[in-house]
C-alpha cells in the first residue's frame, strides 16, 4: 500500500485560520509519534511548549502487509512493515501574547519513521498495535513508539 495526503488552509477574507482549524502532527501522518508530536511549537521559555499547529501538511506512507505463515487467514491477523514521512509547518498565528514575543519553531523539517505493526480483523472492526522507530525529527519533537488503534484498515 502507497499512500500521499496533503492541504494547506489559509483565512477567508485576510483573517487568522483558528487553532482548531490548523493541522497538527501526529501517529495519523507519521507513527512514531504522539498525538500533536510534531509541527510547529511554541518554544518560548516558561511556557508549556505547546503544538501551536501549523497551516499546511504533507505525508506519505508506504506499506507491506501479509498474512502471518501458519496462522489461517479466517483468523484476520495480518503483520505490516512500514515507512512514514511527513511534515506539519507554516504557522500563520499570533506572534504575540500580552506584549510577549511568540517564539515558534516554525520550519518545513521532515519527520520519518520506520515499523512493523500487527492487525486483527475482529468482530467489532480492526485493531491494530503498531512499534514505529522515528528516523528523523526535531529536538522538540515528542515520540511515542507504540500504539494502538481501532478502526479502519
């Protein structure tokens, strides 16, 4: 399996795209990672160094997926090998707060990673446990090699 996916949102009308508008980093574009784990962040010293989220992304994924030897296929496991890559940027936010100034790492930088994952075709839909090992990513990025999911496949 080969998989691409992008977007870019901008503001109707010169306005600001709210956060919950932006796109945010995470296992969904590139496993390896935790939930909002990458893009652009606020790093400016005594906050919490949030994902501030960012107004454009790309990701690729390519995927090899088999059925395990001597387990029957009615069983539904199937094992998966994987790479992903990927990239959240572009803040167009506020660049202050109460007269502060915002610094956000803010740069088109590449995060990769490589995996094996397990998935069950069980009665109640997918479940899927993935290991994913991040090849390349940002000081500030935060990693979460395990997950699990439910859902599609």
């Amino acid at each position: 399996m080969v998989r691409a996916q992008g977007g870019y949102v901008t503001g109707w009308g010169g306005q600001q795209v709210p956060p919950m508008n932006s796109f945010f980093g995470g296992p969904t574009m590139v496993r390896g990672f935790t939930t909002n784990g990458f893009g652009p962040r606020d790093l400016t010293p005594g906050t919490t160094m949030d994902n501030v989220g960012g107004s454009a992304y790309w990701a690729t994924t390519a995927e090899l997926q088999s059925g395990i030897p001597g387990v029957p296929d009615e069983y539904g496991l199937r094992a998966s090998a994987f790479v992903d890559a990927g990239s959240v940027f572009r803040y167009t936010g506020p660049t202050s707060v109460g007269g502060t100034a915002l610094q956000v790492a803010n740069k088109n930088v590449v995060r990769s990673s490589v995996g094996m994952g397990l998935t069950w075709a069980s009665p109640f839909g997918a479940l899927t446990v993935d290991y994913a090992v991040p090849l390349t990513k940002a000081a500030y990025d935060v990693v979460e090699p395990h997950r699990f999911s439910a859902g599609g496949f």
